[in-house]
C-alpha cells in the first residue's frame, strides 16, 4: 500500500473529495514527521509507537575488502507495534 492507496480509501470510506482526502492525509502525515523532528514519540493507540532513537558513532566494516571505517553518531526512527496489534497479527498467521 502506497499513500495514493490510503488516500483513495479515505476518498470512498468517508465520502471527500480526493484533494480533500489528500490534504487530510498530508496533514496527519505532516504532524508526525515534525513531532518527531523535534525529538518527541509519536504513539496511536492499539496500533503502535514511533520513536526516536540516538545511535553512537561506531566502526564499520566493507565486507569485500575489510576496510573500516568511522560510522557516524544519527538519530533514527523506530516503530514498535502495540501489544493489541501484535496479537491480531500472530493470531491471523497462525489461521494460515
């Protein structure tokens, strides 16, 4: 699923306009990117958490010729499923 998928969806779950439906998703969408820009999680509840984690600089290696070299401290972003949800997935892999 794309964001074009999403949009369509909302387009016919909830009966708007596909520039309406669009800019309600570029909304939501802008609200937790800049939430998260600024450090803080972002979490739904009984679907999942995002967080932001710092990772330290640490050394690297090229597995075709061995070299090291310095990888550089980043912050990422983590997702963590909520309990709720990660049941509902194991539940619906079992049946299958």
């Amino acid at each position: 699923m794309v964001k074009a998928d999403i949009v369509r969806a909302i387009e016919l779950k909830l009966g708007l306009s596909h520039t309406d439906a669009s800019d309600q998703v570029e909304g939501i969408l802008h609200l937790v990117k800049s939430t998260l820009t600024e450090g803080e999680p972002v979490l739904i509840s009984g679907f999942g958490q995002w967080k932001v984690r710092e990772k330290k600089s640490r050394i690297g290696r090229n597995p075709k010729t061995k070299e090291e070299y310095e990888i550089s401290p980043r912050r990422v972003v983590t997702f963590y499923p909520s309990n709720v949800w990660r049941q509902e997935i194991v539940k619906s892999l079992n049946k299958n």
